[in-house]
C-alpha cells in the first residue's frame, strides 16, 4: 500500500526482508521527481512497517537519512 503527494510517499512495507531495498527505490524515485539530493529526502518511521518519505525541508522532527 502506498500513498503519494506532490512532496511526500507513505509506504506500508509488507515483508520486511527488503525493506532496505524498498526504501531505497522510494528515496531514488522521489529524489529524481524533485530534483534533488538523496540526502535532502526525510524518512519518517509513521507507524508499524509503515515510512513516510519527504522532502526535509529542515523540520526538526524528521530524521534525514542516506540510503
């Protein structure tokens, strides 16, 4: 199950065996739409096997992370 806005993708990982993989293709995916860096894509933990990618735009509350 994924969800999409114009600048955040919240993902429900349903095997958690390529989580790192799928993560990865997410942050790829959303740093090629907005043209931007890898390491300007927030990832956010927003409940159980679900993340919440989005543009950090230097909210305190958001973890950055390079994958």
């Amino acid at each position: 199950m994924t969800f999409e806005t114009a600048n955040s993708v919240t993902h429900k990982l349903w095997d958690r065996s390529t989580m790192h993989h799928e993560l990865d293709a997410l942050v790829h995916d959303l740093s090629v739409r907005h043209n931007t860096p890898k390491s300007n894509i927030a990832v956010h933990a927003s409940g159980p096997n679900t993340f919440t990618l989005s543009l950090n735009q230097g909210e305190a509350n958001l973890e950055t992370v390079n994958l």
